[in-house]
C-alpha cells in the first residue's frame, strides 16, 4: 500500500464551487506538504505544516485553505475554484528528526484538478 | 529571493552515455541540495542529497556534484538507460524556515 495517498486523484469542477483535496499518510511523519505543479514552473509551496498545531503560508497560498485534522491527514481546500487553478496537485511528508533535518520528502501520486 | 535554474530544454542522449543535467542557484548557498526523479503522472521521488560541506555524492549509477563557488550542482547518471528517461528535479533546503525550494525540472530523454 502507498504511504501517502491522495483523494481525488482526478476532479473536474466549475469556476466558483468549493473543493477539498484529502492526503493521508502512513509514514509517521510530523510534516506535511501541499504543493501545486504547473508546466515549466516546477513545485510550488502551498501550505505546510510541522506539526498538528502548525500550518504555514508557503509560496502561494492566497485562494486555498488548508487543515491538518490529525498527524497523518492534511486537507486542501479551494474556496471558490477559478480556472488559474488548474493544475496538478501534490501532498508530501517528510520526517522531523533530532538532528539538523535534511527534509527528504515523499510525495503522494497527485491530484489533477480543472476548473472550467 | 532564491531562485534555481535548471536546464529548461530536455537532454536527449543515446543509451549507454553518460546524462549531464545542471542545477543553478542565486543568493546563498543552502545547507542541502536533493535531486528527484519525476515520471510523468507520478509524485517526485527522492534519488540523493548532497551537503554543503560535501564536493561529491555516489550512489551506483548517479553521482552529484556540489560546488558553492559555482553555485552549481551537477547530477549524471552514467551507463544510461531509456528507464532513466523522465524529469530530474533539485530541490535546495536552507536553514532557515526548513523548506525545500525546487526547481523547475529537466526531462531526460535516452534513446535505444
């Protein structure tokens, strides 16, 4: 079984409505990651979140929304979907540890989302 | 801000030489540099990481290179393969705020 899923893994929706996008892990991780992934603009940050009690902007936060209900589940929510945020979506993890971390990430498989 | 600057045109290259690909940054060095491996549809998966303080990291048929004077890595795999055929992220951590900033990606292509 995978370590990180994501729900949906397609979703195809109209300008204005309201989507969430699910990720859970089994990894164990304490951090979380949604980043979005456009064509020759490479991954960019989202939202991410250390812990349970911790989320952070990233690099492009403004129209999503994100909660962390639990360590191995973190949501991203498009309040009002327009079409510029069409793309693909993609949750990672990546352990803390008691050293300097290193962040090595796992990604889940992605989320394609189109807003018409 | 920092910016990365990966090889925007895809390599294609003849199987069994060796994939060159380079990885730019501006600004300060960061603490690690991470290369993955993207397929098409499919979440980047982590290859190597290398640290600043280290000049070269191996790992069977990859190696990476990391000079902060250059502010450039560079990540070949030798002996290619068309299996090697796919995009090649990196990714830069920097101390502060603990965030891995990517770059936009190369794509490989090895021709039988």
């Amino acid at each position: 079984d995978a370590d990180v899923t994501q729900t949906p893994r397609n979703r195809i929706t109209k300008t204005g409505k309201r989507i969430m996008l699910e990720c859970s892990q089994t990894k164990g991780h304490d951090r979380m990651y949604w980043y979005r992934q456009d064509p020759g603009l490479g991954l960019r940050l989202i939202y991410y979140s250390f812990d349970v009690k911790d989320i952070n902007k990233g690099e492009i936060s403004d129209g999503y929304s994100v909660s962390r209900q639990a360590q191995a589940k973190f949501s991203l929510s498009l309040e009002s979907a327009i079409p510029n945020q069409t793309a693909l979506y993609f949750c990672a993890t990546s352990e803390r540890t008691s050293g300097r971390s290193t962040d090595t990430q796992y990604f889940g498989p992605g989320t394609r989302l189109t807003v018409l | 801000s920092q910016k990365i600057e990966q090889n925007s045109e895809a390599l294609n290259i003849q199987e069994g030489k060796t994939a060159t690909l380079t990885c730019n940054y501006t600004n300060y060095s960061p603490a690690y540099l991470q290369w993955y491996r993207q397929d098409p549809g499919r979440g980047p998966v982590f290859l190597l990481l290398i640290r600043e303080n280290e000049k070269e990291k191996r790992k069977e048929r990859l190696k990476v290179t990391f000079d902060t004077t250059l502010k450039q890595s560079l990540f070949h795999i030798t002996a290619s393969q068309p299996a090697d055929s796919a995009t090649y992220l990196c990714a830069l951590l920097y101390n502060q705020g603990g965030k891995l900033i990517f770059g936009q990606g190369t794509e490989l292509s090895v021709k039988p």
